[in-house]
C-alpha cells in the first residue's frame, strides 16, 4: 500500500494510501457536500441581522463566519482541514476578467488564498485553448473561510473553487443574470451517463487541464461525468486519478487546491516489511484518508481514535475504503512504545 500526506503549514494532513487490507467499514463515503449552486441569488440583498449574543460558545460558528464581510488582515495562511477550518489573509478573484465571470455575487464567496486566486486567472487564460470560451466561478470561500450558512460542508480553508459547466458567454452577463441563471445540466435524465446533446469535447479539455496542473490535489464531479472523462481520455489517463466521482456535482466540477507550501508530501508503502515512509507524493493512491494534524498526531498514540474520528466526521476516506486499515500497520510502528521495567 502506498500512502500520501500532506499539511497545510502543519495544519491538515492528506493520507492517500494504495492496496491493503480491510480497515474501516464501506460506510466511509464522505468528501464534498454538494452545493446547491442552481440556487437563485439576490440583486439586493438583505444584510444579516446582528447575533444577539456572538460571544457565546453556543452560537453556531458558520453563523459567525457568514456575517463576515472582509477577510482577516493577516499574512495568508489556511488554517485546519478543508471542512473543518478558516482563512487568513484571504483575497478575493475579481468578479470580471477577460477570461472569467463570478456568478452568484450576493454569496460573497469569490475568496481564496492566493494560491487558488492565482490558479483559477491561470485556468482561465487556458481555457479559450482548449476550446472553453472561459470560466463561470461558482463559490470558493467566504472572506475568512470557515463553515457556511447554506451549502457546503467543505470549501472553509480558500482552497476549493466550483467551475460551472457552462462556459463563459462572449458577453458581460449582468448582475441579474449572475443571480438567476443556471448551470448547464450535463447529465443525462437517467443518471447513467453524460447527455450527449450537452456535453462536448470542450468539457473533457478543460476539466482535463485543471487536473493535469500540478497545485491541484482532486477534481469532484459526478459519477456520470467520470465516466465520460474514463471512455475520451485515450492514451493520455494520468490526470484520471485526481478526478473523484461525487454525488451531485453534475453542473459544476469542484476543485480542491494542494495545500499551500510550508507542510509537506509524504509516500507510506505498507507492502514493504516494514512499513516504509518517504517524502514525495507516489501519485498512485488508491485510497484517500484526510485528517487534521492534530487528530492525526491523536491516531499515533490511541488506537481507537481513527473510528471515533470517522464517526465525528473529522476523519474522511475515498477512493477504496478497505484500504486504509493497512495504515494501522504503520501507526503501530511510529507509536511510542512501553519500555520493561
């Protein structure tokens, strides 16, 4: 089994392991929550009431962070796990450019670090190259990230951006249209596979051109659409890896940013004796399992604490689930053992 980790400045781990044996139960199939991107978005909208009491502990944190307007002044730093963070020093994607438009403006959610900033102005100069006019931005994050009001679970540390499936016209859209029009459907009504009146080669370019860059860590989109990229891929299937099958996620693909320098890759393989663990991302993951650090950190010294992690939803598997209890072959190693005496 081979296995991958990565930190967002020591903050989050990503452990993505390859053949094993079994480990937790099938059950673990959670990542992105679907966001209801077709949702209708308001001209003027209404400013959130004032929280009577913000200080108290029993007010709900995406309560909190949804009525933040501007991004925490700092140096950009994302902080936690993809759905279970915040952001520092966020920076907002401009809601124009020559090669992309933000929909949805009354979200306020067109902010990321800079790294997913930069990438998503880089992706969309690609774009017209591979045969899409240009990007419709969906949601990234709120201006200092953390858990949202309405839709996502993940999307709180400014490294996940929704592309919708629809390219840019070769217009301004105004602010109404941003608010009201839908995405492009790009799955068939049976669910079985992409529409073939809708879906084109543009769709597999630019998809394909995300997941090929090497700061992005996956792609979600349905299922449908994976199958698709799978039978038009050809010879060139590399980039296939990255792209996860996702319920939902079939007028938009999601993309999940690299964590930021400052934490680091690492390869376990669990077919060696004994396990071995070397710096470096292999790319032939099987098996992702995302945790933060000091959870992790937790998982080294109790061998119970991946189960009870799973089921409080700060331990996240895809990819084979079966796999992942290999890993314990490695905690046992690295975990501090009782000396005699």
């Amino acid at each position: 089994m081979t296995t991958t980790m990565n930190t967002p400045f020591g903050a989050a781990w990503r452990i993505a392991a390859r053949r094993a044996a079994p480990l937790l139960c099938a059950a673990l199939l959670w990542l992105p929550q679907n966001a209801a991107a077709q949702d209708r978005g308001s001209v003027n909208p209404e400013p959130l009431p004032p929280l009577a009491h913000p200080e108290d502990p029993a007010t709900p944190a995406k309560e909190l962070f949804g009525r933040k307007t501007a991004p925490a002044k700092m140096d950009a730093r994302t902080v936690g796990f993809y759905s279970k963070g915040c952001l520092a020093g966020g920076v907002a994607l401009p809601i124009n450019g020559a090669t992309w438009q933000v929909m949805r403006l009354s979200r306020n959610r067109n902010w990321g670090h800079p790294n997913l900033v930069q990438f998503l102005e880089q992706l969309s100069a690609k774009a017209p190259t591979t045969g899409w006019r240009g990007l419709l931005v969906g949601d990234m994050s709120q201006p200092r990230g953390g858990p949202m009001r309405t839709g996502h679970a993940s999307h709180q540390v400014g490294l996940d951006a929704d592309i919708w499936l629809t390219p840019m016209p070769d217009r301004e859209l105004s602010r109404l249209e941003r608010e009201e029009m839908s995405a492009t459907m790009v799955v068939a009504e049976d669910r079985t596979d992409v529409d073939p009146k809708v879906w084109t080669p543009a769709h597999l370019n630019v998809i394909r051109t995300a997941a090929k860059d090497p700061q992005v860590a996956r792609i979600f989109v349905n299922a449908a659409i994976k199958k698709a990229l799978c039978r038009e891929a050809g010879s060139d299937r590399g980039w296939l890896g990255k792209v996860q099958p996702w319920w939902g996620h079939d007028y938009h693909f999601h993309i999940r940013m690299k964590c930021p320098p400052g934490g680091g890759e690492w390869t376990v393989d669990t077919t060696a004796d004994p396990p071995s663990c070397t710096r470096g991302d292999s790319g032939k993951a099987q098996c992702t399992v995302e945790v933060a650090s000091d959870d992790f950190k937790t998982m080294l010294t109790d061998p119970n604490a991946g189960m009870q992690l799973y089921f409080q939803g700060r331990l996240r598997v895809s990819g084979d689930p079966m796999l992942a209890m290999k890993l314990q072959q490695f905690f046992d190693i690295a975990r501090p053992q009782a000396t005699p005496g």
